[in-house]
C-alpha cells in the first residue's frame, strides 16, 4: 500500500493566525476605551470639586462686599467683613496655584534644576521657617534628625519644599491645638526617608489608596470651611517622583497619619 499524503492547508492557518491578532487587538482597544473613559470620569470628578470649592469663597466674598455698601454698618463690622474677604481671596489664590502647578507638572518640557544638597540642612532649613511663621505655634511640634546624619539628596529646593509644604498643610488642617507633628528623617539602604507624622484625626483606611489621586477629595475637604482643591497630595506625589523617589501615608482614622517620602541618596 502506498503511504496516505498528508496536506498542508497554508489558508487555514493565515485565517487562525489574523483572528489571533484580531482577538488581541480587540482586547488593547477595550482596555483603551476603558482608561480613557476612567480619565474622563476623573476630569469630570476633578472639574465639579475645583468648582465646588471656587463658588464657596466667591459668594462669600459677594456677600461681604454687599455688607459693606450698606452706608449703616459701623468700623467694627467694616473691619469684620475685610478680613473675611481676604481671608477668602487667599483661598481662592491657592486654589488657583494649584490648579497651574498641577497643569504645570504636566507639560513635556517641564525640567528639574537638581542640586546635591544635604538632608539634614534641608529639613533644618525648613522647619525653623516654619516655626518663624508661627503656623505651628499651637501644635506641639518636633523636629526629628538623628545625631550625625549625613546623608545627601539630590533636590530642586524650590519644588521639593513645595511637597514639604502641602505636607505640612495637610498635617495642619487634619491637627488642632495640642495635637503632635514630628518632621523628621532616617537613612536605609540606598535611600533617605523624610517623613511627616502627625496625632490627628487620621485618614479611613478605604481612602488611603485613593489619596494621592487628582480626582480624589475626602469628605472634610468638601464642608464649610475647609479650603484647598485636593490637588496638594497628588501634585506632592507628582514631583516626588520626578525626583525618582516615592512617597506614601500610613494612617489610623482617629489616631493620626505618618506620610514618608523615600529619595534615592546623592
């Protein structure tokens, strides 16, 4: 018996090969679709917080300024309404900077001028400025730098004391009088670890994922007189990382939180 040829069929495997590369296309689309349908929720959710907080101290400052038109209010109650309007401007300027830093972050061009600078003078530098500024007069405040630290980083001073300072803004908004703030630093292998801890009232640990996240504001950030944007942590997050470090929060609700920055040594 002569032995059975076997075929090969060329077209039916093409066909297997380009319904393969149809399947794994279709998937890239989808998850495509899917991120930039989470971008777009995150614009919008970003875009109604932004508002929110731009329309509450607007309609204060107009209603103050309509207080004072009022030719029978007297120098006590004139003095009262000025400060509450620039108190409320002050907000809205904030808001603003953060809005234009965060976009800021975001263009291509945007560079670092690096400077190898000492950790200890850095975090020295900026606490006593601090204290200065009388910000943290009704904390009990310490700054934390062992005996001989000697460790450097590599830094753009302006806007790593910009992360500094939204630290420490969050520590003051979520602290009241008598409340702990540690500012401090320890060196690991490789790295240095700055951190910021506070007794406050503490973070849900359901939103500690979320918190660095442009579009995430918790609950406190959104009632009366509270200010900010809820861009501080996640413009605090974007230029740690153009430092090529990290930074992340430890938090118990009701006890406080501890947010540590981790920068590779000069």
């Amino acid at each position: 018996m002569g032995s059975e040829k076997i075929y090969d069929h060329p077209a039916i495997t093409q066909v297997e090969t380009l319904s393969e590369k149809l399947i794994i296309f279709n998937r890239q689309l989808e998850e495509k679709n899917r991120q930039l349908q989470a971008s777009e929720m995150a614009r919008k959710k970003i875009f109604s917080n932004i508002t929110h907080d731009l329309r509450a101290p607007v309609a204060v400052i107009r209603g103050a300024v309509e207080r004072l038109c009022n030719d029978s209010i007297d120098k006590t109650e004139r003095l009262k309404m000025l400060k509450i309007i620039n108190s409320r401007a002050a907000t809205l300027e904030a808001l603003v900077d953060d809005m234009y830093f965060s976009a800021m972050l975001d263009q291509p061009g945007f560079t670092l001028t690096m400077q190898k600078l000492e950790t200890a003078l850095i975090l020295e530098e900026y606490y006593f400025s601090m204290e200065g500024s009388g910000r943290l007069d009704k904390r009990e405040s310490i700054l934390n730098i062992p005996d001989g630290f000697s460790a450097f980083i590599n830094i753009d001073p302006k806007y790593f004391f910009r992360v500094l300072d939204n630290l420490f803004t969050n520590a003051l908004t979520h602290t009241k009088k008598g409340d702990r703030i540690e500012f401090g630093c320890i060196e690991t292998k490789g790295s240095v670890e700055i951190y910021l801890s506070d007794s406050g009232s503490g973070i849900p640990i359901s939103f500690i994922p979320y918190i660095f996240e442009r579009s995430f504001v918790g609950d406190s950030a959104r009632t009366p007189g509270k200010t900010g944007s809820g861009l501080g942590l996640s413009i605090a997050r974007a230029i740690v990382e153009k430092h090529g470090g990290t930074i992340c929060c430890d938090s118990v609700k009701g006890e406080g939180s501890t947010f540590t920055v981790s920068l590779p040594k000069a």
